[in-house]
C-alpha cells in the first residue's frame, strides 16, 4: 500500500495530516506534477482525473479524492475518530468538513490556479476573472469562522476533526495564493495557532 503524492500540493497535505493524527506510517511515492507526471498513462489508469493524492492498495485498486482516502483509514483504524462518533456528530464533521472544502479551500485554490503565473501551464485557460471573484469569498469564510470559533474550541465542535484539517491546509494555502491573512479576527487567530502547534501540522 503507498500514497503517491506531490509533497508540495495541499490536498496530499490533508491526508497526510490525517495520517500523522492517527500514527499511521505508510510508504510515499512523490511525483511532480509541475513536471506533469500525473499526466501518464500510467497515472491516469489510477486516476483518470489525473489529480494527487492517490492511494494504491495491495490488491491493486486505486482510491483518489482527499476525503475518501481519509475515510479508508478511519475505517481501517477507528482512533482517534477524525470524522466523529455517532450519528450527529458525524453528520456535524461532515457539514463542516464539506463547508471547508467549498467555501475556503476551494476559493482559495482557484485563486492560485487562474492568477499565479507558476500555474499558467496547469490551469488552461487562467481566466484571471474567476480567480479575483474568489478572492473576496475565501475573506467571507473567514469572517464567518472567526465568530463561530468564538463560541467553541473546533471547527465541528470541542474535538479536533478532518474539517480542521481542511480548514488549516485552506489558510495556509492563502499564502501561496497571495491573498492576504485578514486582521482582527481573534478566534480564528487562535484556533489556527492551536492547530498548527499540533505535531500533525507538519508532516
Ligand atoms: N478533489 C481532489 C482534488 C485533488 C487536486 O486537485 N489535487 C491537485 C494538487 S493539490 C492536483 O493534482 N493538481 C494537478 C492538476 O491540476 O493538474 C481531492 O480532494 O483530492
């Protein structure tokens, strides 16, 4: 079982934080895709997106998409739970999860895709349009966040979950995708010190 990856890219980054979380050592196999080498036949037999992460297990099959690939593992290995317990709290990650997804991290990376000139050959066509039209949301989501994380220590809740993880790989992707961390937003302030100080954060 391996995870073929871009170590640079932010999706990878989510599972592989995921994986630290949950003490889970797993064999990586780097590819560039700066290089375009998710672009093979070889690769698009695996992916037929042709985008990273994927994970290849041992009998052969290939999962791709971030989020199923987290699910795998929480499957495989149940603690500490990253996508809840029980039948509300679940429901509540996944909300939040998903809202992460769409409404930052999304934004954020079409931001980068359709302005930042490294990526002129990867996003065909760059329509710099679309890439200014998602500015201003990523800075709406964080407004949004800032209140909510005034009344609790999470993003789902009092238990560090795959949103955080989501949310945290978002924000930091602003930096690459030039958009600058707003000021005055004291909650979110503090919760992505407390989730980038987790070991996790780094790998
Ligand atoms: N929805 C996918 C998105 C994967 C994705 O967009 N990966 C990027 C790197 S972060 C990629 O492979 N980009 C290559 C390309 O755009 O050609 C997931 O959650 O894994």
């Amino acid at each position: 079982m391996k995870i073929i990856e871009d170590g640079r890219a932010p999706n990878p980054r989510r599972v592989r934080i995921f994986l630290a979380e949950k003490d889970i050592d797993i064999e990586y196999e780097q590819i560039d895709i700066t290089e375009f080498q998710h672009k093979t036949p070889d690769f698009s037999d695996l992916n037929p997106l042709q985008r990273v992460p994927v994970l290849l297990l041992d009998d052969g099959n290939a999962i791709s998409e971030s989020m199923a690939i987290c699910r795998y593992f929480e499957e495989l290995q149940p603690e500490p739970p990253l996508m809840g317990t029980g039948p509300y709290v679940k429901a509540n990650v996944e909300m939040w999860q998903r809202r992460m997804e769409l409404n930052l991290l999304f934004p954020v990376a079409q931001t980068f895709r359709h302005l930042h000139p490294a990526m002129k050959e990867m996003e065909k066509p760059q329509v710099a349009e679309w890439g200014e039209v998602n500015r201003p949301r990523v800075l709406t989501m964080l407004s949004l966040l800032d209140a909510e994380l005034s009344g609790r220590q999470f993003i789902a809740g009092d238990e560090f979950s795959v949103a955080d993880i989501t949310a945290m790989v978002g924000m930091d992707f602003m930096k690459p995708a030039r958009i600058e961390r707003p000021e005055n937003r004291p909650s979110l302030e503090r919760w992505h010190n407390e989730v980038s100080a987790r070991p996790s954060a780094g790998a």
